[in-house]
C-alpha cells in the first residue's frame, strides 16, 4: 500500500507542479470567470448562462486536462526514462500503473473543484444558491472526466501520445454523440452495417448520460437512481480500463 | 553447498523487432556470465555491443527470448530479485520537478524502507554523493554530473547486495570519474558485487577484479584482469633525442616501429632482447637516449586483438535495436 500511495503522491505534487498544467488550471478559471462577462450581456438570462458557461468550462478543461495528462502518463516517463530506476525495484508494474492513474485522479480533482468552487461563487454574487441538481451535474461531469483519462490511460499503454490523444478525443466526441449513432442505426437497412453499428454503439461509451448542464438550465430534476446508475457505469466501464491497462503495461518491453 | 552466484547469465538471446517492415535486430547471442558475490566485475564491450540489453534483462526492464539470468539464484523475472540490487540507468534521468530529497524518499518506499528509516538515511546519503541535503531546487535544474551522484545515491538507498551500473561514468567530468572509481572501490571493500558496464576500457583497467568482453550480442573473452593481461604482448619503447636515427637504415632491423615526436623518435620494439641490441647500436652511433620504458597491453588493445581490429562501430550498426547501448 505505501509503494502505491507514494507513486500516487508523486504523481500528484510532480504535475501539480508542472508549470503546463497550471497554466492550464489558470486558463480554465479565466475562462470560467468570463462567464460574468457573457452574463452581463444576458440580461434576465444572467444564472442561466453562468451556470451553462461554467459546467462547459469545468467539463471542456476536465476533459482536456485528462487526455493531456493520461496520454502523457506512462510515455513520458517511457520517452525520458524516468521509470527505470523506479521499475528496477521491487515493485509490481500494476502498482505503478494503478499510483500513477491515482496522482492523475487528484490533479483532475482539482481541476474540478477549482471550477465548482468558482461557479458557485459566481452564482452567488446573482444571489443564486448551489441546487442539488447543480451537485449532481458536477458530480457527473467529474466522473466522465475520470472515465476520459481511463481511455488515455489505457491506449497510453500500448501506442503514441499523439495517437493516444487522438483515440480518445474520437472516442470523447463518439460518445457524446451516441444518439446520433442509434438514429443512424434505425435508419440502417442492410443487415451487416446494421450489426456493425450495433456493436459500436456498446462498445463506445455512453457519456450523454453524463451530460447534465442542458437540465441543469432548464431545471428538469435528474432522480439520484439515473446519477447512482451513470456513476456505476462510470466506475465499471473505468476500473476494466485501468486494469486492462496494468495487464498491458505488465507485458511491455522498456527497451 | 555452493553460495549462489550474484549474476548467472546463460543462453540468453534477444532479437529486437521493429517498423512495419518487422526488422529483426539481433542485441544479444547465447551469452553466459557468471559473477561471484563480491566481485567488482567490468562488462566491456563498444556502443551498439548488447551491454545495455543484458542489464535491462537482468532488472527486468526487458525479456530475453531464450536463455535465463538469475540474481543471488533468483530468477531475473522474479520481483525477490529486485530486493538484491540496485540499478544505475545509463545518464540518469529523474522527475523534473521533485528535489533530490523528495525523489530518494519516494524511490526508498518503493524499495520497502520505512518513511522514520529515510528521514535519517536520505540526508547522510545525499552528504556522502556530494550533494547539499538541504538543497531544494528541482532536479530538472541538476547538471548531468548532479543527476549522476543523484543516481548513485537512490542505488546506495537499500543498501543491496548487488550493484548494476550502466556506464557509471556517464556524464562526469575528471573529477566525478575519479570520485566514481574510489566510490566502486569501496563498495568492493564493503563486500559488494558491483556489475559495471563501460565502453571506455581504461576505466574497467582502473577498478575491475575480473572483465567480460562483449562484441555483436556475443561473450568474446572474460576472465581476471591481471590474467587476461598477462596473456596479451609486452613492448618496449625507447626515445632518442632527434629524429635522424629513425632515418638510419642500419638500424632497421631491430625495432618494429620508430615514429618522430617533436623532436624525438620514439622506437617500438617487441622483446627485451631487440631492446638490448637497439639500445647498445644507439650509444655505439652517439645517440642521446632520452627514456626506456616497458608498454604492458592494456585493455583496449587487448580488446583491438580479440576483436581482430575490427571497427568496433560496425558492432554499432547490428544492435542499434537496443538503443542506446
């Protein structure tokens, strides 16, 4: 556990550090306080396109954030062989995989409650208290953010960053849009197209469900079983990543 | 009962393959080693041999394809075996933004030391490197002879049995190489096994009880220095004032070389006994003899003979798969 909690660590204080990802972490809050001036020209839209504003903020930065560090995460330290002298002890790969997912984790947190914290800051200059919906929304968008670094994670541990950040940008994108690939499906005639996307629409991940901010505007309440369910997901879909990732990382040559 | 050997290579293959074109590069042939505990032991070969390969075999940083490496009779694969050693990587590399205390922590937890153990121990260690404990700059602002004590100190973190070191003098200036030699002179007196690879044969002269050579994957000669030496040819050297007696045709037939140098000759001669007999035509003609000096082999030319003066960079070219060796 010590061996694991020390890479977590390290981690964690070597990114947070990392002058890129507080420039990033600085950018986001900027962008997020904008919201004031977007705001401002909104009229009696004002809470409304503060909360729109900063629940993209906070997923957009969130998910950028993760594909830069996750692709990074295992071929940084491959590409400048950092990882030598901490693979020449006796440490499982698994445990270095699972350390470095956990420091990548809290980096994100921080990104998220950064942002959270400045929303709700900003809505309550418009005098507007934090909803429980709200809650959920960030709740969510936290977790897909999570489920976004497992994918840059897991092709980190056999291919390129570059490929890396481009599979999971195009897997990001994918799943956000998995209606349009049911609607395309129903229209589908031909049998073997139609299984195809069939099976591409349980493979890619659903992260619609993650999407809250268009309720959160329009106050549709959201029940905690549909959070509860997204969060499993989430925490299912994410974990056989990760693991998949420690299995792949075990077999590979540090050459 | 026999005490397990600290490094037991045998058979060990590795074929590197790589690009669409599935190029197979061959890094190491059938290579067998045996060091005994407490050996300080060179593993000498040139850029390109397979050193680096072998090393990363035997800290599991690769996989052979065929053969086996056993550390203290713990197979290479085996996390046990890793408890035994210690690794310097060839020019260390480290995380740009810990300082060297904060580095040496994390890596002495993974090594399973305890967190009140370190706080002691990271200290003293960084003393004894050369390397101020109280420094807090981040080691991305380290120069490469810093990194390097850098990478001696998180080896001497768990006090191992075994020390592997790839190029250890990598990245030092005269200084550093020296304080590197006594450093691996004392950890042999210490009762360590040092495994060390270089590519600059004098320093393996310098420190190593016993030597391997390695050329194209493949074991070519291993043995005690002194022995492997001793086998190798003697020459004698004499330096004569001017260069006119390297002209002399009378002279011809007894020195194997003579070359000017400034306003010297120097002669080079196989035996004693043609030293004697140019020596004595030299005085009879009244040539000014300077000096007299005896020219043991040393490694390198050793390694020139064994390899039959071959371009060592050829070697290069067949285990570049490896890279960086």
């Amino acid at each position: 556990m010590g061996k694991l909690l020390s890479t977590t660590s390290v981690t964690f204080r070597e990114s947070i550090r990392n002058r890129t990802v507080l420039a990033i972490l600085l950018l986001a809050l900027g962008f997020a306080a904008s919201a004031l001036v977007l705001a401002a020209m909104a009229q009696d839209q004002r809470v409304r396109v503060i909360t729109d504003w900063g629940l993209f903020c906070l997923s957009a930065f969130g998910v950028g954030l993760a594909i830069i560090l996750g692709v990074n995460l295992l071929q940084k330290e491959i590409g400048r062989k950092t990882l030598y002298v901490v693979l020449s002890r006796p440490l499982a790969r698994w445990q270095y995989v699972l350390g470095k997912f956990l420091g990548e984790l809290g980096v994100l947190a921080v990104e998220v409650v950064l942002l959270a914290l400045a929303l709700v800051v900003m809505l309550a200059c418009e005098g507007q208290p934090v909803s429980g919906l709200l809650l959920k929304a960030m709740l969510l968008y936290a977790a897909e953010i999570a489920l976004v670094a497992a994918w840059a994670l897991f092709f980190s541990s056999f291919s390129s960053p570059y490929l890396s950040g481009f599979f999971t940008l195009g897997l990001f994108v994918a799943g956000r849009s998995l209606e349009v690939l049911q609607h395309l499906i129903d229209k589908v005639a031909v049998p073997w197209i139609h299984a195809l996307l069939q099976g591409l629409f349980y493979l890619l991940p659903d992260l619609a469900a993650f999407n809250l901010a268009p309720r959160v505007v329009n106050d549709i309440a959201v029940p905690a079983g549909e959070v509860a369910a997204a969060l499993a997901y989430a925490t299912g879909y994410g974990s056989l990543l990760v693991f998949l990732s420690c299995l792949l990382f075990s077999r590979r040559e540090l050459a | 009962m026999t005490a397990d050997a600290a490094i037991e290579i045998a058979g060990l293959g590795k074929t590197f393959i790589s690009g669409l074109r599935r190029r197979r590069t061959v890094a190491l042939r059938e290579l067998d080693l045996t060091v005994a505990p407490g050996e300080i032991f060179g593993f000498l070969g040139p850029n390109g041999a397979g050193k680096t390969t072998a090393i990363k075999i035997l800290v599991d940083l690769i996989r052979a394809d065929s053969g086996s490496a056993r550390i203290f009779g713990i197979s290479s694969r085996d996390r046990r075996a890793r408890r035994r050693l210690a690794y310097l990587p060839e020019l260390p590399n480290f995380y740009d933004y810990l300082n060297a205390r904060e580095l040496l922590q994390h890596l002495g937890r993974l090594s399973g030391l305890e967190h009140n153990f370190l706080r002691g121990r990271v200290p003293r260690l960084l003393e004894k490197v050369g390397l101020d404990p109280g420094d807090r700059r981040p080691l991305r602002k380290y120069s490469k002879g810093m990194l390097q004590r850098v990478g001696i100190a998180q080896a001497m973190l768990a006090d191992p049995d075994l020390y592997i070191l790839d190029e250890p003098m990598g990245g030092l200036d005269p200084l550093g190489r020296r304080w590197m030699k006594e450093l691996i002179a004392e950890l042999g007196r210490q009762g360590k096994t040092v495994f060390f690879s270089s590519h600059v044969l004098a320093e393996a002269e310098a420190v190593c009880s016993r030597v391997a050579f390695i050329h194209r994957g493949r074991l070519i000669a291993q043995g005690q220095l002194n022995e492997l030496l001793s086998g190798g040819r003697q020459e004698w050297e004499i330096v004569v004032a001017g260069t006119k007696a390297g002209n002399d045709p009378s002279l011809r037939q007894l020195y194997h070389q003579a070359r000017s140098s400034g306003s010297e000759t120097v002669f080079t001669l196989g035996s004693e006994h043609d030293q004697q007999r140019l020596l004595q035509a030299l005085l009879e003609k009244g040539q000014r003899v300077i000096s007299l000096n005896r020219r043991h082999a040393s490694l390198e030319d050793l390694f020139v003979r064994l390899v039959g003066g071959e371009s060592p960079a050829a070697g290069s070219g067949q285990v570049g798969g490896s890279g960086g060796n």
